[in-house]
C-alpha cells in the first residue's frame, strides 16, 4: 500500500467480523504520507480484511466498527464519493478467474483509469508516473511480464 502525496492514513480501534465471526480487534495505525507499507500475515489472518476495511468496501457479511477511521487526510473515507476513493487507492485483488493475458504495465496503468480525461485513453503522463511507481517497488523489470507469468 502508497498513502498518496501529501495524504496521511489513520486507523484506530478498527474491529471487523464477517458474518458475525470477529476478524480483526482494535488494530491502530498510521501511515505518513509517501510512505509504502506491506500488509503480512498468514492465510486467514485478516489482511484483505483490513485493506477492505481501509477503502471503505462494502461487502455482504462485512461489519467495521472503528473508534477512528478510517481516515485520510483528516476527511473519513466513508465519506468520500467513489470518483475521491478511486484517485486514492488502487487495488487489485488476486483473482484466477483472469482470461485476458495482460502485462503488468497494463494492469498498473488501470490504476490511472480515473484520471483520464477520455476514459481508458493514458496520457504520456499516466505512462510516466506507472514507470516511476514500479521503478518504486522495485518491479520495472516486470513492466513486460504477462501477469500469467507472475506467482500467486
């Protein structure tokens, strides 16, 4: 996870169960703007959990009750409009149901999809702030990979 900019993320006390079945208690954090966090953990431990928390997904069987946030930029993200979310977070789920080979310079430029002034057309710009991001992570010699080459 990026926390964008000059935004900043809090979570405090963020409490979540599915289906009534408690997942994550009072887990507490913040990220300083420009700063990459990796969220670990075992299989089953809550970690899409909490990034679902974080985003603000609603899910069927999903319950987050949180003391805090989750908060970014002092401005709750529940209550931001899907268009605000979108510019803030990307995220991609692991899903192996994928039929289109794509390369992972594409899939990384879906995250600038909102920015587009002509949807789905990437701008020179797009393109640039893609490279700088994988270049970030440490993966710009993975830009040419398909994603079927990629482990799980």
């Amino acid at each position: 996870m990026i926390v964008d900019g000059k935004k900043s993320l809090e979570v405090t006390n963020l409490c979540a169960s599915w289906n009534n079945k408690s997942v994550l208690e009072n887990i507490s954090v913040q990220v300083e703007a420009g700063k990459i966090v990796c969220v670990c953990g075992s299989n089953g431990a809550g970690k899409s959990t909490f990034l679902k928390a974080v985003i603000g997904s609603k899910c069927a069987g999903l319950k987050i009750i949180a003391e805090k946030g989750p908060v970014i930029n002092h401005k709750k993200i529940d209550n931001l409009s899907p268009l605000e979310k979108a510019r803030l977070f990307g995220v991609l789920w692991q899903n192996e149901g994928t039929v289109f080979d794509y390369k992972v310079a594409d899939v990384l430029l879906t995250g600038r999809y909102c920015r587009c002034k002509i949807p789905g057309i990437y701008s020179k710009n797009d393109r640039k702030i893609v490279e700088e991001v994988a270049e970030k992570l440490e993966i710009g010699n993975l830009m040419n990979k398909s994603i079927f080459e990629l482990s799980g």
